[in-house]
C-alpha cells in the first residue's frame, strides 16, 4: 500500500537551504544517532513503565548458527518478555526514544489545542476509524488451537502475517487510512493446527506516544492547506524543544513486510526497517530497527525485491532533496552495497520497483512533492500532474552509478504496484497494475459515501533495450491492485498473476480474488472483470464479506499454479475474522480451509507467508 508521509532526509543533507514553508512541512524520520549495543529490555512491559533503569549493557558475541546452545536457546524464547542479547553479526539498532514531559509539552499541548479548536473542521467524518477500519486497541497474545474447517495443508506449515494501520491512541484531528500505528496479525500454522496472535510493531513513535499516553506526531491526515502548516508546525516545536525524540525516525511500519537473510522485517517506505521475530509460540516480537551496520541512511521502500536465484534483496530510498532517489543491493548475507543515486528531475512517489535477472526498473511518475500546493490549494502533500509523461527507468541492477541507466516515456499515468518483470529477447517486460488520473483526495476517509475505486488495470509494459522505444498493452477491466505471483518466478517470465478485485465496493474493500493467464489474450471491450479470455478465475466472496491481499503458497516445485492462495477475510454481517485457504490451481469456490480467528482483524495492507525452514533460520537475536 501506498505511504503519504514525506521520505527521511538522506544522511549529510542539510536543511538549512529549504523555505521556511519547507522546513515547517518536512517533518521527516531522521537518522538514527544511537548504538548498536543492543540492550536488556523487557517489551511486556509499556513504555512509561519500562525507564530501563536496570538496564545493562550486553555485548555482541558470536556463535556458530549449527551450536546447539544457539539452537536450544533459540527455542527457549517463548514469550514477549524475552530477553533482547545480541549475538548475530548483524547490527540491530534497540529503540530507546527519549521525549519529555514539562513546561514545553503543555504550552504546545495547549497551542495545538488552540489551533484545532478553531481551524479543524470536527464534521467531517473519519471514516478510516470506524466499522473494521477502526482499531484494535490491545494486543493478542498467542491463542492456540483455532477451529479449522477443511484442512490445512503441509506445504502451509509456517507463519501467515498481515501488517497494517492500527491507530493506538485516537487522533488529535485528521486521519487518513495510511497514519495508523503498525499492527502484526499473525497466524502460525504446524501440523494441521493454527495459532493467532497480534501485536504492535514497537516503533519509536508508537513507545514514544506511550509515554505520554496520547496522540503527538503529526498525521498526514492532518496536512491541508494552512490548518496542515500549523500542525506540522507543531511537530517541529515539539522536536526542536525536545519534546519528541526523531533520533529513529517517525515511521510507523505498517505497509508492508519481506523476508531477508534470516531476518522478518516490517516496512514503511519513509523509515528504517524493524526487525521482527516469531516466536516458537507463534508471537510477534519487535527486536528493533536495523540499518545494514550503519550503511542505510536513508529512506526503505516497503517493496523491496528478494531475487530467488540468487538470495539478494534490491531496494531504494526516495527523498525530497536531491539525489531524490538512492537504490541499493543488499547481498544473501546481509551486507548492503554502496548506494547508487539515480538523477530524476524533481521529487515524486515512488511507492514500488521492478528487478529481472540483469536489470532494476524504476518509475519516474509524476505524482510529485508540492507543499506549496497543499497549503494555497488545499491539496494533499503529494499532487499528480495530468499534463507529464510517465517515465520508467531500466537500470543494470549492479551498476555503481546512474550513466547507463535507459529512460522510457510512455502516456501519463501512475503505478503503486508491479507483479513482476522479465527480459524477453531485446525487451524488458513490465506486468503492472496502471492508474490514470489519481487523485488522492479520494482516499481521504472523509465522505459518508461508498470509497470511489482507482480504476487499476493491470498492463503489459515493454521496453526496448535496442531501440529505445517503448509500448503497452491492456490486460484487464478495472479495478485490479495487490498483484501477486509464485515468487519464485521474481525476475523471470511467469504465465500466473493473481489480484484483488474490487469491483463496487471501492478501493479498501476487496470483494474477490482473480487468477490472470498472460499466455492468453484479454477479451476486447470488456468492461468489468469476468471469466474469459485471460481471466481464469474469480474467488468471489458474499455480500458484505470482503478480502485482503492474498499470498501464493507453492504445494511444491511442481507446476507455477500448483499451490494454494491464503488472505484474511472479514464478514461485515457478523463481525467475525477468518483466515480463507483456496486452490490457486481451480480458483474452486469451496475453500481448502477457513480458520476461525478469535476477534475481528481490522482491514490491513500487504501479506506475507513465512516458511517452517525460514523460521528455524531466524536470526537469534
């Protein structure tokens, strides 16, 4: 999913050149400037309780990752309580903010009281925080032993997660979908048996509001025309005066999550990563930021790309001060390569990216960073011009700089996500869901009528490496987003894309799941998303009931269809949360299984199945 935030100033950059308007808006995550001594901290307990005044140093030490005492350890760790030791060579950076209560936090506790009083607009409604979107304001600990209806495969065996916006603390005004704190809903599955359990991703905002009991960082709901300046402007009073502490950036890692080199990582593209460990128990425990051995100082997407074939993880930052983009290798083992800065003209979102076997593909959109706008128009932070071309950008993927990247113009649209990419002969093939026209008021939360759908299409787009010429092609109806594939196919030609359909019922509701063939031609002039031509099947739910992004489990290395497709479902008509099994090879309506989960599971964004052997490699940390 999409972030709205502005991404994090890259290390060494200077803010002393920007407009005061700039300076005011630009409330960004900032560098980490902590340890990498990891310390003893017990994450039971909450942040104001938790002073660490028994707080203890504890050094790196290192093991062999076949010792048994690292394997038996490893499985004693049971619980949210355990202890955090570092003993990987990876540096893990422990989240110890430090804010403060006093005489600065009341006066601008009261001035932004002040402000909302009598520039916020209290009629508009929120509805981002209400029937599932509202949150769930506590924890889950493991609950074991779910009803299963149907069965659950071996293949599955494993931890099936979901991250998503999960607002702790109710906002002091505005809200859009994309400000909520991170919340994990993970099901861990072995032998048939299902366990559930949610929890916060310990962010620096999250611990830092804790502290003071309520709601303190900005929302980018918030950020529209002079009311907006004014509320940025008190997050800078509040770090300027110490009242905040940005030392780890202001993310809120709810977009998405990726497995790497041993390690769970939760993401949001305007922030560092957070490391997450699943427990033997099936909980969800945040072990703390990590920043490549201080190598990361900027900005992480919240898609980067996991090359099957060879272990590496390709990712990018994006800025709004030059180099407005910095792309990154990260080797198998964990080691992140020199940052590449590739030259765009201004600073745009870019929320994804593309990789084949030898080349990245990067997205020079025009949805650009207009603060300016926002305040004398009242549009959101980031505003898309009708009236510019779309660029893409194709990249050897082990370039040390920018000179033979390739640029392609193709007509004005934008992208939030890509399924895959591939090279064919002289072309790289790009399959891609494409917007035209986005207008990101439409996702504001605030209309009482049904959410206005972007009408995503998913394309083919190719591009020329001889020739320089680019072309596309049309493969769907609308609306079609959350693509997915067999990602063991990451890079490489793939026949199978599956998608979220979201039919009438707008952009956060999905109302079923569509299997595309790319060997097969699309029916001309077909305007809604029905079985024929390229579509294959459609997994349609009930009235009222509604999807989520649906993750693709390989039964084994057998055909690319041959596996099943797993997503968090929720029943508007009953209130009840469940986890749907389908045959991805039939697309059957008669579900493989459905796990009953014991509470509702708020709407979220981007899935992600972890593996039993991923599991058992997990960094001990």
């Amino acid at each position: 999913m999409l972030s709205l935030s502005p991404p994090s100033t890259p290390r060494g950059a200077s803010i002393r050149h920007t407009s005061s308007l700039q300076y005011m808006l630009l409330l960004l995550p900032t560098r980490p400037h902590c340890s990498i001594t990891a310390t003893k901290h017990y994450q039971n307990n909450t942040y104001p309780q938790n002073q660490l005044r028994n707080h203890r140093p504890w050094a790196p030490q290192r093991f062999s990752p076949s010792s048994r005492w690292r394997r038996s350890l490893l499985n004693s760790v049971s619980d949210q309580t355990s202890m955090e030791e570092k003993i990987s060579d990876d540096a893990i950076l422990s989240v110890n903010p430090k804010p403060s209560k006093g005489f600065s936090s009341k006066l601008i506790d009261l001035l932004e009281a002040l402000v909302v009083k009598f520039m916020h607009d209290t009629s508009l409604p929120l509805n981002y925080l209400s029937g599932n979107f509202a949150p769930l304001r506590d924890e889950t600990p493991p609950v074991k032993d779910l009803t299963v209806h149907g069965f659950l495969p071996e293949c599955l065996n494993g931890e099936f997660l979901r991250v998503g916006p999960n607002p702790k603390f109710d906002p002091v005004a505005g809200y859009l979908w994309f400000d909520g704190d991170g919340m994990m809903h993970g099901v861990r599955i072995e032998d048939g048996k299902a366990t559930y359990a949610s929890r916060y991703v310990k962010t620096s905002r999250l611990k830092q509001e804790e502290f003071f009991g309520a709601a303190k960082l900005m929302k980018i709901g918030d950020l529209k025309g002079i009311f907006g300046l004014l509320m940025a402007n008190m997050q800078n009073l509040r770090t300027k005066l110490k009242v905040l502490d940005d030392s780890y950036g202001n993310g809120t890692a709810n977009t998405s999550l990726v497995y790497h080199h041993g390690q769970l990582l939760a993401l949001q593209e305007t922030d560092k990563p957070y490391v997450i460990k699943v427990l033997d128990d099936g909980d969800l425990q945040t072990l703390g930021m990590i920043d490549y051995d201080k190598r990361l100082t900027h900005s992480f997407t919240a898609h980067p790309k996991v090359d099957p074939a060879t272990g590496e993880m390709f990712t990018f930052g994006y800025s709004h001060m030059p180099p407005y983009l910095i792309y990154r290798v990260i080797s198998k083992d964990g080691f992140m390569h020199d940052p590449v800065p590739i030259t765009i003209s201004e600073p745009i979102m870019m929320h994804d990216f593309a990789i084949t076997e030898n080349y990245s593909v990067f997205m020079d959109l025009p949805m650009h960073f207009r603060p300016k706008e926002m305040v004398k128009e009242k549009k959101m932070l980031y505003s898309f011009d009708p009236t510019k071309k779309a660029r893409f950008g194709v990249l050897p993927r082990y370039a040390k700089d920018d000179l033979m990247i390739k640029w392609f113009e193709l007509p004005n649209c934008f992208i939030f996500h890509n399924a895959n990419a591939w090279e064919e002969n002289e072309e790289v093939v790009l399959i891609t869901c494409r917007l035209e026209n986005p207008n990101l008021d439409m996702v504001s939360g605030n209309e009482d009528e049904v959410l206005r759908s972007f009408s995503n299409e998913l394309y083919e787009m190719r591009f020329n490496m001889k020739t320089g010429s680019a072309s596309q092609k049309k493969l769907s109806a609308s609306s079609v987003d959350f693509p997915r594939i067999n990602e063991s196919y990451t890079g490489k030609k793939q026949r199978y894309v599956y998608g979220i359909g979201t039919f009438l019922d707008g952009i956060s509701k999905v109302t079923g799941i569509i299997k595309f063939d790319l060997h097969e031609e699309p029916e001309a002039g077909k305007t809604m998303l029905q079985i024929g031509g390229n579509i294959k099947g459609i997994y349609k739910l009930e009235h009222g009931i509604y999807g989520s992004d649906p993750i693709y489990v390989p039964r084994g290395a057998a055909e690319e269809d041959d596996g099943y497709l797993i997503f968090f479902v929720h029943d508007e008509n009953t209130g009840k949360s469940c986890v749907n099994v389908i045959d991805a090879k039939t697309m059957s309506s008669e579900p493989v299984a459905v796990v009953e989960l014991p509470h509702r599971v708020p709407y979220g964004f981007h899935a992600l199945f972890v593996t039993e052997e991923q599991l058992q490699e997990q960094t001990l940390i």
